[in-house]
C-alpha cells in the first residue's frame, strides 16, 4: 500500500508539469521569448516558496500548531486551483480568432 501511495503522489507533483507548460504556451499573444520568461518566473516563484515553506511552517507549527500550518497550506493550493480558472481557454472551447494578413 505504501509503494501504491508513493506512485499516486508522484502523478500528482508532477503529472501536471506538462499540461501547466502546454497551458501557458497558448495564451493569447504568447511568443517562444514571453514563454519561457513566464515559466522561469513561475518556476522560481515556486522554489523560492518550496525553499522558505519549511522554515515558515516550522515557525508558525511551534507557535499556533501544526493545525495551522495545514490549513494555510489547504488555502493556498485552493487559491491556485482559482488561479486557474481565471486563465483563458486554450482547448477546443476557446473563440476562434480570423487573423486578417495583407498580401
């Protein structure tokens, strides 16, 4: 059961980074050069949190309870979820648009 679990949280840190990339790769107006510096923001965002969370968490677990600290976890992952929703659709939904070219 431990191994089973181990696979399930690996598909779920990681099964997404793919889709995520694809994602930000077709937004509107989305160059090869604005890519990549949207997902070096994001990335380093991202490790700069992973890096100070334990410490942060430790500090306010010894204070408050590791209650707390989970709760607050719960919140941000949520906020990300609706970070989410607010980005424009990429797939088969999204309007399409005529891009007129003088010949």
């Amino acid at each position: 059961m431990i191994k089973l679990s181990l696979v399930f949280v690996g598909i779920g840190t990681a099964g997404w980074g793919a889709a995520f990339s694809t994602l930000v790769m077709e937004l509107p107006g989305m160059t090869p050069e604005k890519t990549g510096t949207a997902l070096s923001f994001i990335w380093s965002v991202g490790y700069a949190g992973a890096f100070v969370a334990p410490f942060l968490g430790g500090a306010i677990a010894g204070t408050t309870g590791l209650r707390a600290v989970m709760l607050a976890s719960l919140i941000l992952e949520v906020t990300t979820v609706g970070a989410f929703y607010l980005l424009p659709e990429t797939g088969p939904g999204r309007a399409r648009v005529e891009v007129a070219t003088a010949a």
